[in-house]
C-alpha cells in the first residue's frame, strides 16, 4: 500500500503543474520560475519512479519519453473535419456575405473573424476531463491517431481544471511550428551539417507524424484551438464566440486575435490590418477565417459537400509560388563581392511580378541544392526581397545543373578569391568597372559624402562621359562639362555644383565609409559604447584598412581627396565625438610624471575620447609609464602591451593619433 501522504502530495505537484503548464503555454504568463517549474517536475519524476503504480497517463511527466510506435492507428472522425471555400478579394467576401443574408433571410448577421493558422489540422478528444486521443485530420472523415505525439505539445491539456464540462467532446484546432522555434531548430540542421527544412508548415506536419514521440517533443509545436466538434452531456453556449470563451476557461489556448465582427466594413478593416501585421506574428497566417457566429444560424446554412456555408476564408495573397530557375547571374557589389541572383521565369506574387530573387552567396545555393533548369519555390514577403526558398527535386528531369561560382570577375575579367572562412567571393581588381560604379553610387550617398542629388542615373552618367574614373574625380568637374550631360539645365548643374562642394566638409568618419573600405562600415556604425568596449581596432579590419591603404591607386585616392579638399584633416585637428584620436582606446598611467600628474594626464586622455584606467589588462591599448613604475609595467610587459614612456606620452597629447605611429 503508498502511504496517503504519497498519494496526496502526487496529486498536489499533478495539480499544479497542470496549472503552470496552463499558465505558461496558454496565457503565457507563468507566474512560477521555470526553475521552481522543474522542481516540481523533478519531485514528481522521483516519486513516480518510487511507486510506479501512481504513475497515470494524464500525469505531467507522461507528455514525453514513451517507447516508439508501430505506424499510426487509423481513427474514424464521428463529425468529420470539413474545409473551407475560399475568397480573395472584397468582391468575392461581398459575394458570399449577400448569399449567407440570402440564405438566413435577414440583412445583418453577426461573425467571428479568426486568423487562419497555417499549420495543420487535429482533433482532440476527451473524457471525463481527461484528452484520451488526439488524431490528424487525414481526408476529413479519417486520420491517424497520433496521441502521444500530440501529448508532447504543452499547451494541450491533459486533464482540464474547469468544472463544468461536458462527458465527452471533441476539440479542434491548428498545431503549428512558431517562427522561432523553426529557425532555431533550422540553425542546429545547418551547424550539424544537415539541409535545413523548407517550411515550418511541413516541418509541423512532418513532426507531428514521427513514431517517436520524443522527436515530436523535441520540436516545440504549439496549438490554436478554434472549434468544437461535438460535446455530449453538459450545456455548451449558443454561439461561436461564447464556445471559445468556454473552451479558454477549461485550458485550451485559443487565439488572442480574434475579433467580433457586425458588418463587411468590419471584417475587411480586420482583414487589413492583419494583411500588415502578420509579419509580426510567430507564426504563419495564410488569411482570415469569417465565422457566423450563432451556432442556430450555422445549422440552418448548413454543408455542402466538405464546406460549411456558415464560414468562408478569405486569403490573403500569396507569398509563395513556383517558378522556373532560369539561370543564375552575378551582381558585382562595391566592395567587389561577387553577389548570385537567381533568373526567374517571371511569376506573379501577391500582385507583383518577380523575376530575380536573391541568393546570397555560394553556399546558400549548395546548401538549398538549387539548380540551374530547376522548379522552385519563391517567397516575396512583405518589403522583403523575394528569395528563392527550395527547389521541388521531385520534378527534376536529369538536365538541371549545378551552379558554380566563376573563377573570373564576370564584369572586368579579372580572376577573383572566396578568404577561408568567409562566405563571399570578391573580385579584387579595385579598376572593375561594375565595383567601381557601385562604389561611385556609395561614395555619394546619404551617410558616406551625401553629394545631394545625385543619385545612381547621374553616377552612371558621369562614368559612360567619362568624367569619372576614381570617386576624387567629382571634385574636378567643372559646370560646363556638367551642362554637356543630356538633360541637364543651368539650374541642376548649379545645385549639383553646390552639393558637390558641400560634401568636401563631410566628417571622417564619413569620408572613411564613402571609400567602403571592407569591415569599416562597421566601424562607423558602431556606438560608442560599442567602440568603448573594443580598445583599439580588431585584426580583420586593421588588416582590411591597412591592405586597402598599401596599394597605390587608394593612396592615390585618399591624396586627390586631400587635395579637393575634403575634410581629412580631421585626423589632427581633433575635436568631440568620433574624429577623437583615442576613441576607444583605454590607457593606463603609471609612475610618477614629470610634467604633469597623474589625474591631469588621465583627463587629456579622456578629452581627446579615450579612457583611463588603474589595472592592466589585455584590452588595455597603451600603458604610459612615469618614474618608478612597478608592477604595471611588468604585467604590460608579459601581456605585450605597448609602452609609451612620458616624452612619447606628450607627444602623442600634443599631434594626436599621427604621434602614435613615431612612438
Ligand atoms: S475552421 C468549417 N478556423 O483551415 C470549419 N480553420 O481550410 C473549418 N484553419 O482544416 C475549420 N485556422 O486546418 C478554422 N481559425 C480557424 C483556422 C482554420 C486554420 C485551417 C484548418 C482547416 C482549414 C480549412
């Protein structure tokens, strides 16, 4: 016999971890931390372990871990699960709404807009307020049984906590893979060496259908619940809305976003805005489902064939279609990176015509195991630039081909280098015309030299007159040689003069962005803080900055810049912000100073925006040391930090950071 005491305190931890199971996964707000969470586990784990006749199915600890199944039994749906018709536009909702008020013989009637979840379709079954099967929607009339999976899902109750329930009744509802789950579950693939998967619809599908559940739980699935099937013994309300309510107050996670709706101005506004917000969502929609609301109404509109009249779903447009892959072309980019783009047989999606879709780079491709002659699947998202997202290998012919990278810049000719370790190939000849216009567009742009008015039609004009060979050549134009451009009168020439000569007053750091020096940009996107925390300047891109400055044609460039009379001279003419010579640089004195003190010393380091600090440590840039230095000097010593004796110091406070190159 266990003792009662036992028996209780089971009971205790299975109630209230059913209850912060509930309070996590359904109304996300757990009010317990996921460590006492645990612990709860853990106590209950340990004493079913103690007394295996306590353990129960509906028991917390029951969702994972049980041994594989043999296949899926086949389950018979008592109401079958029915699909919906569809509607893409106003015009087609209107439609569908006149023939419902038709149908009811009434002007108005009231509906339930819903989201409609792009996941798949399960049923749930419980009795006496425990779930006793879970099952797919399969053909509508019969699934899989597919229970311990569905077990596995936290947000699905095992055994419901509200009172009045009915005996027996069903639920439905969407499991889906949240966004991030999916991309994290994605990342692990890739770092393991595996192909990621195409979709989180697919991949929900293809969880829920695995024998073991222990990889169903493994992929954290969730739930919407958005319909009753069928509840015996017990009242249920007498509308849609009220039922959800119901079902929330049992345990079931329902959809936060649904919304009563009383007339078509209602449900298109409902429609648009989640038209705009989806993106947000962490999971997908693929449309709105329109519901009328009393359930009176819904038997009386009744079913036909698979499809109730009582609801619609109205689409939104589709984001994904399939296409044809052309071929595979190649962007050069400013900093030369060698950039593939897929040609697209052109496709209509969600109104627009998309006939390129980016790739990346060349691992991406190999990745995807995209070929050229391939059907794929393009997504255009939003504002976001279409993307090819997988090839349907199942219609490959044997013709298709791989791709691979050339071997030489396909616009100058020149051969080009993919660095170990990185991603990108790069054409590195800085004389290749597409870099170069590229560079031109940048060199000119809000943020770099920010020449206003001058966007990428003029850039590519200069250069086909052959005004521009090197960005330093905008500052040699003359007005007559402007007025010569076709279609440029006497007034955009001025402007376009004036804005050239304002931009010669740009601040380095926008000087040093416009020449888009690779690794820079980040440099001038930092904050200061950012900065504050790396002293001085990582290997990449001291590497990269100095590369780019021992060839002679940048030299070149830099010295006509100088000469036009662009603002670099910034570099000893420090002032605030970021053209201070000790901008991330952390100093540390030591030692007794001749010429000033300590303190004075460490607030000329900070005026000119470096640091100051006691403790020599390996992100310490410079250690000055004065007379008398102990230990700092020897812990600078073993961790190779440079030394700067005080005459260097001064120096170094009086020329800025030129000084530091002579210490
Ligand atoms: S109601 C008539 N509500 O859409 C009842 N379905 O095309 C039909 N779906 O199989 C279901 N979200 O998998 C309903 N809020 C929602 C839904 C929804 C997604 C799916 C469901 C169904 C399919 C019908």
């Amino acid at each position: 016999m266990v003792d009662p005491s036992v028996n209780e305190r089971v009971a205790q931890l299975r109630k209230e971890l059913h209850y912060h199971n509930y309070r996590y996964h359904v109304l996300d707000a757990p009010v317990i931390s996921d460590a006492q969470y645990d612990n709860l586990m853990r106590e209950l784990r340990e004493m079913e372990a103690h007394y295996p006749t306590l353990v129960t199915p509906d028991s917390p600890t029951q969702r994972v871990g049980a041994a594989p199944a043999e296949g899926f039994a086949e389950v018979a749906h008592p109401v079958p699960l029915l699909s919906l018709d569809n509607v893409f536009n106003a015009d087609e909702l209107a439609a569908w709404c006149r023939r419902t008020q038709q149908l009811l013989e009434r002007d108005s009637f009231e509906m339930v807009c819903e989201l409609k979840v792009d996941g798949l379709a399960v049923a749930l079954t419980y009795e006496g307020g425990r779930l006793v099967r879970g099952a797919t929607r399969g053909d509508g009339l019969r699934g899989e049984d597919v229970t311990l999976n569905l077990r596995t899902i936290r947000s699905i109750p095992l055994a419901l906590h509200a009172a009045s329930q009915p005996e027996r009744f069903e639920v439905r509802g969407e499991v889906y893979f949240p966004r991030a789950g999916f991309q994290k579950l994605n990342e692990e693939r890739v770092a393991a060496g595996e192909p990621p998967y195409a979709n989180p619809r697919n991949t929900a599908a293809g969880s829920l259908r695995q024998l073991d559940p222990r990889i169903t739980a493994a992929r954290a699935l969730d739930i919407y619940v958005y319909a009753l099937g069928y509840a015996e013994g017990g009242p249920m309300p007498d509308n849609h809305w009220e039922t959800m309510a119901h079902l929330r107050e049992m345990g079931f996670r329902t959809n936060p976003a649904s919304a009563i709706c009383q007339n078509l101005t209602e449900v298109e506004a409902y429609f648009q805005r989640w038209l705009h917000d989806k993106e947000r969502l962490d999971y997908g929609v693929d449309g709105v489902v329109v519901k009328v609301n009393r359930l009176d109404y819904q038997q009386h509109l009744g079913v036909v064939g698979r499809e109730p009249r009582w609801a619609v779903a109205y689409k939104f447009p589709a984001i994904q279609q399939v296409t044809r892959l052309i071929s595979i072309g190649i962007n050069v980019g400013r900093t030369g990176t060698l950039n593939p783009f897929a040609v697209l047989e052109p496709v209509n999606i969600g109104g627009a015509t998309v006939k390129m879709a980016t790739l990346h780079n060349e691992d991406d491709i190999r990745r995807k195991d995209l070929r050229i002659g391939d059907w794929v699947v393009v997504e255009r998202a939003g504002e976001v630039i279409p993307q090819v997202v997988a090839p349907l290998a199942s219609r490959r012919t044997g013709e298709e081909q791989e791709f691979r990278m050339p071997q030489r810049c396909p616009a100058c000719g020149e051969p080009v280098l993919r660095p170990p370790g990185e991603a990108m190939t790069y054409c590195l000849n800085n004389g290749c015309p597409a870099q170069f216009s590229r560079l031109l567009m940048h060199f000119v742009s809000r943020g770099a030299m920010d020449v206003e008015g001058m966007g990428e039609k003029l850039a590519l004009a200069f250069i086909d007159a052959g005004l521009v060979k090197e960005v330093a050549d905008i500052y040699a134009i003359t007005r007559e040689q402007l007025l010569a451009l076709e279609r440029m009168g006497e007034k955009s020439a001025d402007n376009l003069m004036g804005a050239i000569a304002a931009s010669r007053s740009r601040p380095l750091a926008s000087v040093l962005y416009a020449l888009g020096i690779r690794h820079v940009d980040r440099i001038r996107d930092a904050s200061e803080a950012d900065l504050a925390e790396v002293p001085g300047i990582g290997p990449k891109i001291a590497q990269s900055i100095a590369a780019h400055f021992q060839r002679e044609v940048n030299r070149r460039v830099l010295d006509r810049l100088e000469q036009a009379g662009v603002g670099l001279a910034e570099v000893a003419a420090p002032k605030e912000g970021r053209g201070t010579p000790l901008a991330g640089l952390h100093l540390v004195v030591t030692g007794r100073l001749s010429a000033l003190s300590r303190s004075q010393a460490e607030d000329r380091i900070k005026e000119l925006g470096g640091s100051a600090g006691s403790s020599v440590t390996k992100k310490t840039a410079y250690l000055v040391v004065g007379e008398d230095a102990g230990s700092k000097l020897a812990q600078a010593q073993k961790l190779g930090i440079p030394i700067l004796s005080e005459e260097q110091f001064v120096r170094l406070l009086e020329s800025g950071v030129a000084g530091l190159g002579q210490v």
